[in-house]
C-alpha cells in the first residue's frame, strides 16, 4: 500500500544558492549534506519544508520550463510576505492561471534549475467546493 509521499528530489546546478533559496523562500531546515561525499549519484543535501523531505542533488539544469510543478500551502495573510521573498531573490514569478472565486491564490515561481514552484493558499476541499459549486 502506498503510504504517501516519501520524498522529492530536484537536479540543481549549484547546491549551496538552491539552499539559499529553500531556506529563504519555503523556510525550509537542513538536515543533511552529504559534504564531497557521495553516495547516490552526486553530491547532495536534505530539507524539510513542513513535512516534506526535499532533496537536492548537484547536476545539470532542466532545459525547458513547464508547468509540472510542486505546490506548498501558505496562509492568505502571508501571501504578500513570500512574493517579497521570491522578489527579493530575483526569482522569475510566472503569471499566475486564471480563477475562480473561493480557489484560492497563488504565487508561481521559477528557481535557478527551471523547477516551477507555487505557494497556494487554498485547500484541496475549498477547490472542489468551487469547482462544484457546493
């Protein structure tokens, strides 16, 4: 039985800056680095970011941008707080999709590597809600 998510692990150029950024945008805490060692394919640190394990190896960048993406939940009062954070960080925001009332917003987000990232502030019950009109 498939118990969950176990982790997500993202090729990154350069593991010390995509740290950065985990720990300034998503506030994300390091658990491990595998320092010069190696013992999956390449060089590599741990995070948690809530409760998902992020994992970051070194390699090479994706090489085109799409729309497959990971998805953190933030509180609507806090919205305005990581856009400055993703700003701040010179990070590309992608245009957010169209909506719907009671969806919920988001911020989408391009690190280094191509990865697109979204900070949502709704939940999954409040989408079907307003897909449902219920």
């Amino acid at each position: 039985m498939v118990r969950g998510i176990s982790h997500i692990t993202l090729i990154v150029r350069d593991l010390e800056k995509s740290s950065a950024m985990l720990a300034t945008v998503l506030d994300a805490e390091e658990i491990y680095s595998s320092g010069d060692r190696t013992f999956s394919h390449s060089r590599e640190r741990f995070f948690l970011v809530g409760s998902v394990w992020i994992a970051l190896m070194e390699g090479p960048a994706l090489t085109a941008r799409t729309y497959n993406h990971i998805a953190f939940r933030i509180d609507d009062a806090e919205f305005a707080t990581y856009r400055e954070r993703v700003t701040k960080l010179g990070l590309d925001i992608d245009n957010d999709r169209s909506r719907i009332a009671g969806e919920g917003r988001s911020l989408y987000f391009y690190d280094y590597d191509n990865h697109l990232f979204e900070l949502h502030t709704g939940t999954l019950e409040e989408r079907l809600r307003a897909y449902t009109g219920q």
